[in-house]
DNA sequence: CTAATATATGAATATATGTTCATAGATTGA
DNA sequence: TCAATCTATGAACATATATTCATATATTAG
C-alpha cells in the first residue's frame, strides 16, 4: 500500500464523534502557517517566474541576460524580480550599470528541485 | 558556504559571452515543465485549500466534516474541492448522503510536508 | 410521498495578478 | 555635457481567482 492509499486509513465523518474531530483539529494547520505557506507556494505558483527562478538555481545573471534567456520583456522581468525582492527569495548585487540577480532561499531551492523531480518523472 | 550563497559562484551577464548564454539555456526549463511545475504549486498557494489539504493528509473526511472544521462555507469547499479533484490530487469516495475525500497525490503530499517542515523551523 | 440532509453547481462579484506601455533614474562612454 | 545603456517603476488593462448566493441533485428518514 502505498502513502496515497494510506491516507484511507482513518474515515472522518460526523460530529458526534468527538475524537474524530480532535484528530482533525491536531492535523489543521493555523490560519497563520496556511498564509506563510501559501505565500512560498504562491512564489512558485507561476510559469514565468519559474523560468527566471530555474536561471538563478545556481548562477548569478544580470537582468538583460535574463530577457535574452526567457523571452520576457525587460518590465515584465523587472517586476517579477521585485516581486522576489520583496519576499526575501533573491538577493541583488548592483555593479556599474548592472544588477546581478541570485536565488537566495533554500526552502525555494529545495522546493523547486523537488517539483521539477516530480513532473519531471513520475 | 551554504547553498544559497554557492549561486554566487558563477555570474553571467552579457551576449557576448557565448558560453555562458548556453550554460543557462542549459538550466532553464521549457515552456511546458513551467507550466506543469506551476500547476501543481498552484494548487498550495491559497491558504483555504492548504487547510483543507492539511486535513486530507492522513484522514479521509466527508465534506460537513471539513465544513466545522475549517469553518468556510459548505459552497466555497465543495469549489475548492472540484478544483482539487480536476487536477486528480483528492480521490472521493460516495457512501450514502457522504462523499469521504482524502488526498492522493504522493508529490503534493511531499510538498506540503516540505514546505510545512521550513515554515515552522528556520 | 414528503421533508430533511448532504453535496454540487452556475452566476455574480470583488479582489488579485501578470503583462504592457510609457517613462524615470542611474551609470557609462564619447 | 550629451547620448546611450541598463534597470526600475507607476498606471492601465485583461485575465484569473476565491467566495457568496441561490439553486439543483441525490439520498435517507419519517
């Protein structure tokens, strides 16, 4: 049996059992991780900036690198990066007229890798 | 040095450089694996439906079950329900008046738990 | 059969989101 | 200094999304 079908295990239904409801109480997430959560996921919830993330895996690349590797307009690549920006997930290093952009996350790291493993086979 | 500072390793900025532009064509995913990648994460990036899957983790629940323990409408999880079930990541069992759901996909199972585990520590 | 219960669904709505367009700011080269 | 290059930003727009409301469907109880 394998997890997916474990989760079968145990049926919750009814209020009248009390036990069944405190089980779920234990295994609810508090509103407050489900929003923290949903905004790591939300990071890696769009095609585009998963494109741009996947250059930043393991090289430091400056924002015209990344237009000419994506096909992104300039604006539309500016915007995502301030979207990470703001979420902490890069880091940005200015040098003359460049900016050299880098994932800074491990969690994303972690967390992209493992997806790409998934779609990727099986 | 962690794995988040290693990205520093190697900078690439500029067409000129030939080689560089191909390393990260090299990394860059297709089209398509971003749109399939970003499908799956996706569905983690609302907080209603990460409390839901966090319930359907371990237990199979029936829908009034969800309801008083999540507190939303019976409408809004019977929505966010269908849309799990169209991307194949609840199965839903019928039994009288009851549908039980319970998670069955071990990627998203996986996920969830990652991201769950960097939530909560570090 | 009828009423009650359990779940699903479509329409409507408000909000969020990703992109484009135009433009601003900053740095360098001539 | 002036023009060119690189990046950032705000507004506008179109689309996506989550929820509510009203209602439909299905099953069981009485």
């Amino acid at each position: 049996m394998n997890d997916a079908q474990a989760a079968q295990d145990i049926t919750v239904c009814g209020d009248d059992d009390i036990a069944e409801q405190e089980a779920l109480q234990d295994v609810l997430i508090d509103p407050q991780t489900a929003n923290r959560l949903a905004e790591i996921f939300k990071a890696l919830s769009d095609p585009s900036r998963l494109r741009l993330i996947s250059l930043l895996m393991d090289h430091e690349v400056c924002v015209h690198s990344l237009e000419t590797a994506v096909g992104m307009s300039q604006s539309a690549i500016s915007h995502q990066l301030r979207y990470l920006r703001q979420l902490n997930l890069v880091r940005f290093r200015k040098e003359g007229r460049h900016v050299y952009y880098a994932l800074d996350d491990d969690h994303v790291r972690e967390l992209f890798a493992q997806g790409l493993l998934h779609v990727e086979h099986g």
